[in-house]
C-alpha cells in the first residue's frame, strides 16, 4: 500500500512540474507565432513527427525519374500552391502565408529537410503535420494521381538545393499571389 500511494505522490509532482512548466511556457511565450521555436521545441517537435512517421513508409523511394520532364510538374505544383508558404527558392523566407505561421515553414534547401527520406517528405506532404500550418494534401484513401502528385513534389524538394534563377523566375509567374 505504501509503494501505491509514494507512486500517486510522484504522479502528481510530475504532472504539478509539467503544468508549471507548461504555465511558464505560456507566459514567455503568449504564444505569438512570430518567434522561431526554440532548439528544445525544434528537437521535441521533428522527434515526435519522426516516430509518427510508419517505418514502411520512411523506406519508400520515390518512383518519379530524375529528368527535366519529370521535375517540371513539381515545380509548377510547389509555384502554384506550396511557395506561398515555403517562397519559391524553398526557403520559408518572404513568403505571403508563411511569414505568419508557426512553426516557420521548413527551409526545404536545408539539411533538416533534404536528410529526410523521400517516403518521410512524401506522408509529409499527404498527410501534413498536426498543429503546424502544413495541411494535408492527400484524401487518406488510394489515389493514384494524388500520390503521383505528391512524389512529384518530392522529386522537386530534391531539387530545391539547385535550383536556379531563372527556375525562380519561372514560378514567380504562376504563382497565384
């Protein structure tokens, strides 16, 4: 009985610190969405989503070709409706939408990005990311030329670290904005 009520004890001080910590965070922070994330919310935040990530799905490769042909339709899909958030270069930076989420969107040029596997980019940008600005783009049932759309977009993230000016350029006039 004794052991029962010492682990009731430390329950409670575990849940009273996380609220404290919880009511600390909240006061600091207002939860204005204009601040970067901290480097403990960062790490916390991609160690959740990488667990969350189904392991068959992390080992997916991505079946679009590697051609100009086939990065075309990825790069006019990210002009017309990604770049709003992510800007065009994929850097997150300048972008309408964008400027006023939290988190940020990702830098896809970056390592943290351009590390995941394509089957982590691909259930990213099917699914979206839960209490992030990312929605979801897939209907969560099989569809072909949803998918298809979607590892288009992966083949063009692939890109982002290259792309060039006149890429840039390019999608500037199909963007909608």
């Amino acid at each position: 009985m004794r052991a029962f009520v010492q682990l009731v004890v430390a329950a409670l001080l575990v849940v009273a610190v996380m609220a404290i910590a919880g009511g600390a965070y909240l006061v600091t922070t207002g939860l204005k969405a204009q601040p970067e994330p901290g480097a403990i919310e960062t790490r916390v935040a991609r160690a959740v989503r990488g667990f969350a990530i189904p392991r068959e799905v992390k080992a997916r490769s991505n079946p679009i070709g590697t051609s100009a042909d086939e990065l075309k339709p990825g790069l006019e899909h990210f002009a017309r409706y990604c770049a709003m958030c992510h800007g065009n270069d994929g850097s997150g930076e300048g972008a309408a939408i964008g400027r006023g989420l939290f988190p940020k969107p990702p830098d896809m040029r970056a390592a943290a990005t351009q590390t995941l596997t394509d089957g982590e980019i691909f259930y990213i940008i099917e699914n979206g990311v839960r209490f992030t600005g990312m929605p979801a783009f897939g209907t969560g049932k099989p569809d072909p030329d949803g998918e298809k759309q979607a590892w288009q977009l992966v083949r063009f993230i692939r890109h982002v670290p290259q792309i060039t000016p006149d890429e840039i350029d390019w999608m500037k006039s199909l963007n909608p904005l």
